[in-house]
C-alpha cells in the first residue's frame, strides 16, 4: 500500500512517508514469522534501513544549508544535477537503494 502510494507523490515529505510504510510493513513481516533467521534477518535489515535514512536525511539537509533553498518538492532536486553532479549521483544512488533496487543495499 505505501509503495502504490508513494508513486504518485510530488513532494518529499509525504514520499518518504509513504516509504516509511513499506518498510515497516517488511519488518512487521519479520516478526510474524519469528525464528532465528528471521531475527538475524530483521536486525541486518533495520541496520541497513537506518544508514540508508540517516544518508538521505543528511544529504537533504546539505543540500538545504548549502543552495539556502529547502527541497519541499522532487521538481525542486531537478537543478541539483547541473549545480553539483557529485551530489546528483550520491542522491539518487541513495534512494534508488532505499528502493531496493538489486545490485544495492537495500535489496538485500
């Protein structure tokens, strides 16, 4: 339901809200099906979700205290590829992760 959800938003409180969901939704899922796999599952996968948040929180924080402009909606990240690549890649690498895309982190 959150990642259904997700696809349609425009601005980057409610995306990442709405990632939130799906995510809590998988460790909910670990805890349904308790076993010893599943918690070495659920602790690795909370680590990973962790570092994967703290990485997109501060780079959106960067990105606010260095252009003075607060990123509120995805149109507003469109320049940022033009401005400073390095950061352009670093971000997108970090959400496609956060996505789960599979040669990354947070598919696994």
């Amino acid at each position: 339901m959150g990642s259904i959800s997700a696809i349609y938003q425009r601005r980057l409180k409610r995306l990442f809200g709405y990632s939130t969901i799906a995510h809590t939704g998988f460790i909910l899922l670990a805890f349904l099906c308790y076993n010893v796999e599943s918690s070495k599952a659920l602790i690795f996968y909370i680590i990973i979700y962790s570092c994967l948040t703290v990485l997109t929180f501060s780079l959106l924080i960067n990105m606010g205290l260095s252009n003075k402009i607060q990123p509120k909606y995805l149109i507003n990240l469109s320049a940022t590829s033009i401005q400073n690549p390095i950061f352009a890649a670093v971000f997108s690498l970090n959400i496609l992760a956060v996505a789960g895309i599979p040669p990354l982190a947070g598919f696994f």
